[in-house]
C-alpha cells in the first residue's frame, strides 16, 4: 500500500517537473522580460529597435517587419531617383505629379508647419540647401550671389497639394524632406512594431526616439547630448509611453571654413544661411514626425519666436541651447529633468 502510495507521488513528481520544462519551451512569455536590441544603417543614419519582453523569435520578426517598413518609406520619401522627392523635383512647373498617400501626408504637415513658423521651417529650401556641401574637402562658402540666386527657387507658397498630387509653380523649385520624414519613419515603425505585438519599445533613428509602453515598471529616459562635447551627456529625463523627442543640432552635419566659422545643415530659408540662434533644440511630445519638424523649426526661429509659437501651440516640450551655452527649458520639465553636467544653467519658461 505505502509502495503504491510512493509511486504514485513519484509520478506526479515526475509529471510536474516535465510539465514545467513543457511550459518553458512552449511558453517564452513566461520568462523573464530582458530587452532584445537590433541595429541598421538605414535612410542615412542608424535605426535601432528595441523592445522589452521575453518572446525572441517575435521580437526578431517584430524587428524585421519595422527595417522594412523604414526601407519602404525611405525610398519613398530620400532622394532615390525614382522617389516621391525626385519626382517632384524633376517635374516641370504646372505638371501635376501624384505621390504616395504617405508622403503627402508628410507635405501637408510640412507646409502647415511652414505657415506657423513664417517660413523658418520650408521643405522646399533644397535648391540653397545644396549649395551648402559639407562633405567636399577642401569646404567652400557659396558666394552670395549664388546664394542670392537659389532663393528665387525657394518659398513653400511656390509649391501645392491637392490631396495626393503636387504641383510647382516654379521649374527650379526642388524640396527635401530631410528635417520630417525621420520623424515620419518613426512613428510608423512604432506602429508595424505594435502590430506585431510588441507592447514596450524603443524606436531610435539617429538621435531622435519615440517611446511605446515601458521597461517593466518604469518609464523609459532619454538624455540629451553634449552640442560641444557629443560624447558627454547634459541631462536625461524619463519619456512616457508614447512620447517621443528629437534633437536638432549643428554638430551633426557641419564644416569649419577657412575662417574659423562653423557652417552647418540646417539653413534659414530666409537667407539662405545656416541657422545661428542656437546649437541644440530638442522637443518632446507625443508624435514624432511634429517633433523632429519642429526642432528644425525651432532651431530656425529663435528663443523669442519659439517662445511665441509655444504660446499659441503649447502641445510640445523644448530644452533649447543658445551659442553661448545658455539654456533655456520648458517650465513643465523642471519635474522631470535630472541635471548630468551640473555646470549647466537652466532659464525655464
Ligand atoms: P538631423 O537630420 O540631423 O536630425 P534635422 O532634423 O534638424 O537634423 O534636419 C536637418 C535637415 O533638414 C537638413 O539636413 C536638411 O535636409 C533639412 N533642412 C535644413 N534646413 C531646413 C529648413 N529650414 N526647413 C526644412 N528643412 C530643412
Ligand atoms: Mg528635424
């Protein structure tokens, strides 16, 4: 009898122990949640996912779909010969030229942008834009002639969307979509990755994020970097599921010129000049695509006009860096942001 009763419990000793090894091979979701990260050089910069949560293999997938979906978008949306972009640039004023819903939706942001920051923020500043080129060695400062005359190309009013048609009014009108569409590209992938079931997440294009859900029970953090030092760190904060934040700086993109003066890629459209109000404009809020748009914008505009266009559209949060090191912050970040580099003064507004 006690024989049988010992078998009996050895039995079920023996059930439990497989079923628990059963559990964990068919159950990933049970393990412990760790965070699985993938990296690509994509549309110019790198994109890295990450996502918190124990299912590898559909994290893997997860990743794989959103790489996709950014090769997708970039090619509608760079400077592929066959792109949206091109497109545009190389039809003739008067020629209606239809795009993707996609990045049409992008133009109508942009060109909605371009009202509210009086043209400080304008997708069509290509034709100066490329006068403008970092890379050539040695760097030349166009003259301001040539300046002068790619201006006469540039203006967002020369330029109309019809739902998913585009026309120009002017032959040389050429845009670029370099300031937004990383924003763009963001949003979307945070969406293919949810839709593949990932619920907590970091979507990172070069520098700018946008955040789903959280690292188990806290929220995810950001930091901005050092604009003169892009090892160091200045300050990090924690990001909310859902938000997103996006930094313009002139570090990214520049050339020093013979006379010492620093010369980089974010251009007043007014101008025709490199921006010099401040060195690094980071803005938070809950889409990417308005994010990364409005720190060109921002960066463009200045402290009084941000000051004022914050006013009227108080959706955002900014952490704005002048030439002089003198930083300037939204007064509703004061409880969120912790100080790295302790030497830094913070004027909030
Ligand atoms: P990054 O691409 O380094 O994150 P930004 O988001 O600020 O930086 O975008 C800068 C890019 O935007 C430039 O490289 C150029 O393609 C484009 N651009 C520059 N000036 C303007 C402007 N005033 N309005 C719209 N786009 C701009
Ligand atoms: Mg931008």
């Amino acid at each position: 009898m006690s024989v049988a009763v010992n078998k009996a419990g050895a039995v079920l000793h023996t059930f439990i122990l497989t079923a628990s090894i059963v559990l964990l091979l068919v159950c990933p979701a049970c393990k412990r949640p760790e965070l699985f990260r993938e990296a690509k050089f994509q549309i110019g910069t790198v994109v890295t996912l990450s996502a918190y949560g124990s299912d590898q293999a559909a994290i893997h997938e997860a990743f794989v779909r959103a790489f996709a979906e950014v090769e997708r978008l970039g090619a509608l949306m760079g400077n592929d010969p066959s792109s949206d972009v091109s497109r545009i640039n190389d039809a003739a004023a008067g020629t209606a030229v239809t795009i993707s819903p996609e990045t049409a939706a992008l133009i109508a942001t942009a060109l909605d942008l371009s009202l509210k920051s009086q043209g400080a923020f304008d997708i069509s500043f290509a034709p100066v834009g490329k006068l403008w080129d970092y890379k050539a060695q040695p760097f030349v400062v166009p003259d301001k002639e040539t300046v002068a005359a790619s201006l006469k190309n540039v203006g967002y009013k020369n330029l109309t969307l019809n739902g998913s048609s585009v026309i120009k009014t002017r032959d040389g009108l050429a845009i670029g979509l370099g300031a937004i569409a990383k924003g763009y590209i963001i949003d979307s992938c945070v969406e293919v990755m949810r839709a593949s079931g990932i619920e907590d997440g970091i979507v990172d294009a070069g520098g700018d994020i946008r955040v789903f859900g959280k690292k188990g029970n806290r929220n995810w953090v950001a930091a901005v970097r050092h604009p003169r030092d892009t090892s160091g760190l200045l300050m990090s904060f924690p990001l909310s599921p859902g938000e997103a934040c996006a930094t313009s700086g002139d570090y990214e993109r520049f050339a020093i010129a013979g006379d010492g003066k620093r010369y980089h890629h974010i251009i007043d459209p007014r101008s025709g000049y490199p921006a010099d109000n401040f060195i690094s404009v980071t803005v938070i809020g809950t889409s990417a695509m308005i994010a990364d748009a409005r720190a060109t914008a921002f960066f463009v505009m200045g402290l009084e006009q941000t000051k004022e266009f914050l006013r009227q559209t108080p959706d955002c949060e900014v952490i704005l860096i002048d030439q002089q090191m003198r930083c300037y912050a939204s007064s509703s970040l004061k409880k969120r942001i912790q100080l790295i580099d302790k030497s830094l003064l913070i004027e909030w507004f």
